[in-house]
C-alpha cells in the first residue's frame, strides 16, 4: 500500500506546481492522444525527453514516480506476454516447438510498455502536483461550454475531486485495517492460495464497509449545509492563465504533433 502515489499531492515549489490546472488537463488529453500515434522509437524517445523534462520541472522524486509504476508492473508483463504469444506480423525470431515469437509481436510489445511507462509517469506528475480543489475548478471550467446541452459539469468536477481524495485515505485505511488483521494472525505474504483469498476477503470487506460510511458521513454533511449542485455560486479561488501557460501549451502541442507528423510521414 506505501506504493501507492497517485492522487496525492506533493506541496513544493516548482515550475509545474505554478501552471494552470487548466494547461496541465490540456496539456495531459494531447500527450495521451499523441502518444496513441505509431511513431516509432523515434517519437517515443522524443516524447521521453518531454516526459523527463515535465518531471525534472516538478521537482518530484524519482522514487516517487517509481512508486506509481510498480504497482502496475504485472499488468505491464501480462499485456506483453499476451501480444507475444497473439500477434504473428513480422519474421519468425524464436521458435519452441508449434509455439513461434515473431519480431512484430516483440515491437508492439515493447510499445505497449513505454506507452504505459510514459502515461502513469505523466498523471502522477498531474497529480503530484495539483491541488484536488484546483483540479475540480479545472475541469469543470474545461467542461462549462457543455453546460448549454445540459451537461452536468459541476457535478462530474465534484465526484472526480471526491474520488481524487478519497484514494489517500482509503490507502490510509487499509494499511490500517492490514496491520489489525496482522495483529490477529493473519498473513497477507505466506501460506496456500485458498488462505491467502481468505486474507483478502478479511482487509477487503472492512475497507468496503469503510468507503461505504465514509461516502455516507459526506452525503450527510453536504446535505445538512443545504449543497445544491445546480445553484449558481460564486468561486473563492479563481484560475488565471498566464504568460508561461501559454508558453507550456505551445510547447506541449509542438511535441505532440511532432509526433503525430512522424507517425504519418515515416
């Protein structure tokens, strides 16, 4: 569970910290439909650097963002082990008997990895460094045109915001409620498979009946202070875009499509 990094925010100084949520959020949604983009090594290589570059600006740790890639490291292993052994484009570069690994199931294997490798390094930069208030007066400042079809953006910004918050303190939770199991025997590391379904059966149904009253404790605590998401209210913190906003926006889209020309050019 100490593994667990993405939602919380970092309070420091940085570059990154300083820029409007409203950039980071664009910023996010054109790096993710650029990187979607077959460009090759060539483009994925320049969309590192750009990755690297937004991490050195945050200030974050590296351990910190490394945090946020191992929990993911066997979904990682299993989409690649699955196109190794489906996809059969390419020349034939390992053979076991019937079973054949071809180099174009070794390329995109390898392209699902640094894709990942690159989306979960740049949300938990987002995160890391943007307030959940600020990420809630973003998108629903993103969404607000969408609001004349009907669109309930308020509402879509404040469960996003509650969710975003509520991922620390359900890991606080179950490191809790891990750590009492413990203290009662139970061991979450060793033992057959059938005991340790059981040893998650113990922290999963607390930490849900947790959630469960904590979602409670709120919706009572909202609606005694009479919130109506569809009143019109007026903002205590109001977002303003900047100079280096733009700046970081002309830069984002520069990269992007630079990659998106390599994938239809080459």
């Amino acid at each position: 569970m100490d593994n667990m990094t993405f939602g919380k925010y970092i309070p420091i100084d940085s570059v990154i910290h300083r820029l409007d949520p409203r950039l980071k959020m664009g910023a996010l949604l054109i790096f993710l439909i650029a990187i979607f983009f077959d460009s090759g090594f060539l483009g994925y290589g320049i969309m590192a650097i750009f990755v690297l570059i937004s991490a050195i600006a945050s200030n974050i740790s590296i351990k910190h963002i490394l945090k946020a890639i191992k929990p993911m490291l066997f979904m990682m292993l299993f989409l690649m082990i699955f196109n190794i052994f489906l996809i059969h484009t390419g020349e034939v570069v390992f053979r076991l008997g019937s079973l054949k690994i071809y180099s174009g199931a070794l390329l995109q294997s390898a392209y699902i990895f640094i894709r990942l490798i690159l989306i979960i390094t740049m949300t938990t930069i987002l995160t890391s460094s943007t307030k959940p208030l600020d990420l809630t007066l973003a998108i629903e400042n993103l969404l607000n045109p969408l609001k004349r079809f009907g669109f309930p953006a308020h509402e879509l910004a404040m469960m996003i915001s509650i969710a975003l918050r509520f991922i620390p303190d359900l890991l606080d939770e179950a490191k809790r409620i891990m750590k009492a199991q413990a203290s009662r025997g139970v061991d979450f590391n060793e033992g057959k498979l059938s005991e340790k379904i059981k040893a998650i059966v113990s922290l999963i149904i607390p930490l849900f009946i947790s959630a469960f009253q904590r979602a409670e404790d709120l919706a009572n605590a909202m609606e005694s202070r009479n919130y109506n998401p569809e009143a019109t209210r007026t903002r205590y913190k109001s977002l303003c875009w900047r100079k280096y906003d733009t700046i970081a926006l002309i830069f984002t889209v520069m990269v992007s499509g630079s990659v998106i020309a390599l994938s239809i050019f080459i």
